[in-house]
C-alpha cells in the first residue's frame, strides 16, 4: 500500500504511521496541482489519498477510480494526532475506490 498525504494534511501523520509507505504532495513535487490533475497523478503511483479537503467528493467524479480516499476532518494538528488509531485502523480496512469520511469523536 502507497499513501498520499495531500498538501493540507499535517505531517505527523507521515511521522507517527511509520508503518506505512507515505509520500507528501510537497515531496513528489505536487503543491499547487488542482484537484483533478492531482487524483490523476495520485493514481498512477498511490493507492491511497489522505486528504482535509471535505469538498473533493463533490467538486471531482471519483467513478472509476481505484484509488482510495481517506477524508479528514481537520487539518489542526492537535485533533489529527487524536485521530491517529482511526487513521490506522481505516487504512487496514480501506478497498481500492473506497472514501472513506473519518468524523470526530
């Protein structure tokens, strides 16, 4: 399993699911792409998008794609770091195509 951090994601996630083979959007040289240019690059080399944009869903046509997506609900880091298990767990969980909202406590 491949994981993309999108640019809003904060970095610990990276850092703390170690487990993971995670890349950043700033890593692969990315930042700025516009979200369709960014799930068409995303699905060629990842098999998984964690993003905070709760608006992807909407603004892209995600049929047909087998790349899955993990939506957060939150960028701030203190509330992510809480969410780190959940994070862990979907991951484990996920099926190519899937999008998956992960919801605060």
């Amino acid at each position: 399993m491949t994981i993309l951090l999108d640019e809003s994601v904060p970095r610990v996630v990276k850092i703390r699911l170690h487990e993971f083979s995670i890349a950043t959007v700033q890593e692969m040289g990315w930042t700025g792409m516009k979200n369709g240019e960014l799930l068409a690059a995303a699905s060629q080399q990842f098999t998984v998008l964690i993003t905070a944009d709760k608006n992807l869903r909407y603004q892209q046509n995600l049929k047909g794609h087998r790349l899955s997506i993990i939506v957060l609900p939150t960028n701030q880091v203190s509330l992510v770091v809480t969410l780190l298990p959940v994070i862990q767990d979907t991951l484990r969980a996920i099926q190519p195509g899937d999008l998956i909202q992960i919801s605060l406590p």
